[in-house]
C-alpha cells in the first residue's frame, strides 16, 4: 500500500505548476499551484516546530472549506501531528469541550467559528491560528514572539524534496462524529486508513491530472476529506472549495464554472433535480409509452442523460451518492439513462468506505461490494438473511479516544466492528442495506419492519420534500414535511394528507402500515451530512 503522502509528492513533482488547491468564493479567497501547496506545507511545519509541537501532538481544525483548511490539514500530517478535525457546527461550548477532550496542542479556526469560540472559556492550547491568512489569534506570549519570527520568515522556495512517508500504523485523525452529548466520540484513524481510501478511490475512479472538482460536503466530515479532497488531490486535480454556504445557486453556478468530472453527493441532492426537472417530463403518458421503444426510446433516454449532466457542468463522468439509500424510483430512472450512477456505503469509523463499485457494475439499490482492504459479515441473520453488518480491515478506526468502554461495545470478542446497520450480502459480496439496528421496528405480529424503506416510497410523491416513520403507542406515524411549493397549490393540505396515506398503504403489508399522517410546519432538524436527526422526533 502506497502512502498518500507519496501519491501527493509525485503529484508536486510532475504538475507542479498546475493548480492544485482553489477558493471558488469568498473574501479571503486563495488559490496554490501544486508547488505553492508543498512549499506553504513546509512553511508551516517550520511554525510547528518553532512552537515546539512534537509528533503525535494533536492540533485542531475548524472552519468553512476552504484552501488554507486543506493546506493546514495537509501540513499537520506531513509533520506527524494528529488532525483534530471538529465540524464548525457545533456550538462554540462543544467545540471548546472536544478540544479540551482531544488535548490540543494548537487550534486553525476560521473567521465565523472565532466569532462564537472567542467569548468561551477556551482550554489551555499554545496559539489558535487563523484559517483565514495564518494570522494568530490567541496564544500565550511565546506563541505570539515565535509565530512574529516565522511570519518574517519568507516561504522557501527550494526545490521540493519530498514527505516523510512514516509509519502506515502511526494514529494521524481524530474525528468526532458528534459533539459533546455524553461522552464524546473521537474516532481515531491511522495513515493506513487514509492512504487505503485513497487508493480505492483511485482504483474505482480513475481521474486525469488537470481535472476539476468542487468540494461541497463540509471537510471536517471524513466523507469530504477522502472523495472531495485526498483522493482527487492525489490524483493531480483541482479542488475548487465552496466557502461560503452553498445554497442552491451558488451550488448549480459554481458547477457550471468548474466543470467536474465527479460529484459526491448525498441522494437528497439528486433526488429533488429529479422530482422537479425530471419526473414531471418522463411520467407523461405518452413519454412513458414511448420510454422502452426501441430507437425513439433510445433518443428520449439520450436527451435526459444529457439535461443532467448538462445540469452538473457536463463534463460528469462519475456521480456517487453515499450517507443515505437512494430513491428507489430516482435510481432506476437514472440507471435507465445510463447515468454515471454510484452509490457507495460507509461510516467515519471506516474513513469511510465500507462498500464501493466502479459505476458500469453498480447493481441497483446496493451500497456496492467490500472496498479492497475490508471484509463484511451478516451477523445472527433471520430467515430472510437480514442480519447486523459487521466489517473489518484496513480502513477501520483503532477506536475512541479517550473512550474506551465505546470502544469495546463497538466491537465483537472476535475483532469485528459493529455497524449497526441491518443489511444482507448477495452471492457476489454486494452489499444491501436494510435499516438501523437501532431504527428497526419489531411489529406486533413479530415481523421486522425498516421504517427507511416505508420512507422511500413516501419520499416519491410530489407533495414530500422528506419523510419519517415512528413508532408510537405501538402504531406506525408518518412525518411529512411537505414541498413548499406544492402546498401552496393545496386548497386542502389535510386532504392531500390522507389521500397519500391511503396511496402509501396500498404498497404496504398488512403489518407495516400507517396509522396516520402527521404534517410537520418546519424541515426536520438534521447532522452535518443532511441525514435526519431520528432520535429527536420519537
């Protein structure tokens, strides 16, 4: 296995004039050739070591995505310290908690989470470095005297000379899945679980040097670091950063201009471009009887295929959905078009890939098969083969940090950690997910009953931006938050209510149907990767 540090290196030295790194907007935007980014890189680690971090200290990052984010991430690494990645999301009291538990050393925070961080009571650290120009902005006196000599020393522009590769088994990230809620979960990555994703990516997606893409999950998610910056930075691309919020203007302009070759996305994203651009066209009657012609059917798909990805800036040649399942209806009209559909399975504890395909052997409604380096198990399956998905590997967590009763639950007497996803596994490793162990509910009769399957038919009808099933006084409840544009074209939203209901429970069983419709008044609160916060809601 091949360190990305050192797919990184070869990308310096054969593209070093080439632009590597690149803020889309914003005020404090900046950009690196490949060369600036290993010369800024070494220029920071000198800052490191003139502040007297060692290796394995941790220092900690939060902020917006932004260039100097992937630079000071990068730089951390190189010098053997340990990346303390924190969603800037959470509230100032957690991030100031997480870094108090993860014992950092120094804090890169960007402009926005400074503003709330600055009136808490921050833990001891050396210096807290602005994301914005490396600027300081708090630190003890030595840090303020040693951080004036290093911002005199010029950038040195000596011929690179290459990153140390150290140990593949060295713990280089601490990511925490949450905030401080209990005890906090820190997830503890090595460089082999780094530098395995990477090559996966480079082996199921194959990318050019010189090719673009725009990084709009957010980087402190493990999903954005590996798929929107590692992997494609050690590919010799650009990675373009959206800094500001990416609504969905900014979104669709910032595609336009970039062009990618791929997008890594949550299914919500794609789902609602097919509910408002696509379905309406292709569920008219005479393009449905038209849709599996030969020929005008073939020119009828032609046309959709070319829309969307028109819609992503038309150079797509992959399009890969994680964190959630797909439509069911979405996936099959975009799979019917040939669309260059992926979708993979994951966790941060992985960081993160579990299960991936190349997009021609993507089998429908999966979540691919086992990514080299990782091995999955059906644990205690029923009599339809539905089971706990266990995994193990080269990707996988060495555990909590500073939490290890976690730790041990989290994993069998055997080595196998413990997903808590319900799923089952074809004759050819593929790899299909059922629900949440935690979310499954047991019915009356005593069948198992995956609300997320109920949700993905109720999530087809137009009148759903999103949906979520609960179990209450033993009686199956749909939460609807409906699209907005279609309740105003409701004179009666109760009776549209109902009228779905009744359309939903004639694709149900007997024992896993609705009791009732509820409409909720404001979208559902969610985590930082868009999935529904389930917990508050039961």
């Amino acid at each position: 296995m091949q360190h990305y540090l050192a797919y990184l290196d070869s990308m310096i030295a054969h593209y070093p004039d080439q632009l590597a790194l690149v803020d889309y907007s914003g005020d404090d935007a900046k950009s690196y050739t490949f060369r600036q980014l290993g010369q800024q890189i070494r220029h920071l680690d000198l800052l490191f070591e003139r502040m007297g971090i060692k290796a394995g200290d941790k220092v900690a990052l939060a902020g917006r995505n932004c260039a100097n984010w992937a630079v000071a991430y990068l730089a951390i690494a190189a010098y053997r310290g340990v990346i303390v990645s924190i969603l800037q999301d959470f509230v100032a009291q957690d991030i100031s908690r997480l870094l108090q538990h993860s014992d950092s050393r120094m804090l890169f925070v960007g402009p926005f989470v400074w503003e709330q961080l600055k009136n808490e009571e921050l833990p001891e650290m050396e210096a807290i470095v602005s994301l914005s120009d490396f600027s300081i902005l708090y630190g003890t006196e030595k840090a303020w005297h040693t951080w004036e000599e290093w911002n005199d020393t010029p950038v040195s522009e000596d011929e690179f000379e290459g990153f140390c590769t150290y140990n593949l088994d060295d713990l280089v990230l601490i990511n925490y899945t949450s905030g401080s809620t209990g005890n906090p979960k820190g997830v503890m990555l090595t460089n082999r679980s780094l530098s395995n994703n990477v090559e996966v990516g480079k082996e199921t997606l194959p990318a050019l040097p010189g090719e673009k893409i725009v990084s709009m999950l957010p980087l402190a998610h493990m999903y954005g670091q590996v798929c929107e910056l590692l992997y494609p930075l050690c590919s010799g691309c650009t990675v373009y950063f959206l800094s500001r919020t990416p609504t969905p203007s900014i979104l669709l302009k910032a595609l336009q201009d970039v062009q990618p070759y791929l997008v890594v996305t949550v299914p919500l994203v794609i789902e609602k471009i097919y509910k408002k651009h696509i379905a309406p066209k292709v569920t008219k009657r005479n393009i449905r009887i038209w849709w599996n012609v030969p020929i005008v059917g073939n020119i009828i798909r032609a046309v959709v295929k070319y829309n969307l990805k028109k819609t992503f800036g038309g150079h797509l040649r992959y399009f890969i959905c994680g964190g959630a399942a797909i439509d069911k209806d979405v996936e099959r009209c975009l799979m019917d078009v040939h669309f260059p559909l992926s979708v993979g399975y994951g966790m941060t504890e992985c960081g993160p890939l579990i299960g991936g395909e190349m997009v021609h052997n993507f089998k429908a409604r999966s979540g691919g098969k086992p990514v080299k380096g990782m091995e999955v198990r059906v644990a205690d399956p029923n009599e339809n083969g539905v089971g706990e998905l266990q995994v193990r590997g080269d990707n996988l967590m060495i555990g909590y940090y500073k939490n290890e009763e976690a730790t041990q639950a989290a994993f069998t007497r055997d080595g196998w950690f413990r997903t808590g996803d319900l799923g089952t596994l074809d004759r050819k490793k593929n790899i299909f997910v059922k629900g949440r162990l935690k979310t499954m509910i047991l019915g009356s009769t005593g069948q198992n009953i995956y609300p997320e399957d109920i949700e993905s038919r109720i999530n087809n009808d137009s009148l759903v931006e999103e949906s979520l099933v609960v179990e209450r006084e033993g009686k199956l409840v749909a939460l609807i938050f409906p699209d907005q544009e279609k309740v105003k074209l409701q004179d009666s939203l109760k009776a549209a209510a109902e009228d779905l209901l009744k359309r939903i429970n004639e694709m149900l069983p007997n024992y896993s149907k609705l009791h009732h419709v509820e409409i909720m008044k404001e979208a559902f609160d969610k985590t930082p990767k868009r999935s529904i916060k389930r917990f508050l809601y039961h």
